[in-house]
C-alpha cells in the first residue's frame, strides 16, 4: 500500500526531521513544502499494519511533529 503524509512541524525542527526521515526504509520520498503543512512523505508498506506501525510508532512520535493528515492511495484504474 502507498500513502502520502502531510506534516506540521514545530518551528526551527524542520531540517531535523527530514534527516530522521530519511533515515527511515518506508519512506520513499519525502519533501519540505509550503502551504499547510511544511513536510509532505511518501510511505509504501506491505499492508495495513505494517504501514500502522510506520505511522503511529515511527512518524508522529517524533519530536517536533504537531500534527499529521494521511492520504492513503487507492486504485483507480
């Protein structure tokens, strides 16, 4: 499964959360952006549970992290 995560980030933490990250293997891309959030990632899990993990043990517990919006993908062909 593929899903993008919008982001808020604390003031002055942006740069430090974008290098925990990348640091991280589901995460296939991720980006500072303007708007309302400031990090958008791109996250691919073998499936539910395992992207579960990713987001609630591994994103939003990192310092600096206000908020999260989850954009699953789905098929649409």
């Amino acid at each position: 499964m593929k899903a993008y995560v919008e982001m808020n980030i604390v003031p002055g933490r942006i740069k430090n959360i974008l290098r925990e990250l990348r640091r991280i293997s589901s995460i296939k891309e991720v980006s500072a952006v303007t708007g309302h959030c400031d990090i958008i990632a791109s996250v691919e899990a073998g499936n539910m549970e395992t992207f579960s993990k990713v987001l609630l043990e591994r994103l939003q517990s990192l310092e600096g992290v206000t908020r999260t919006e989850t954009l699953v993908c789905v098929p649409a062909e």
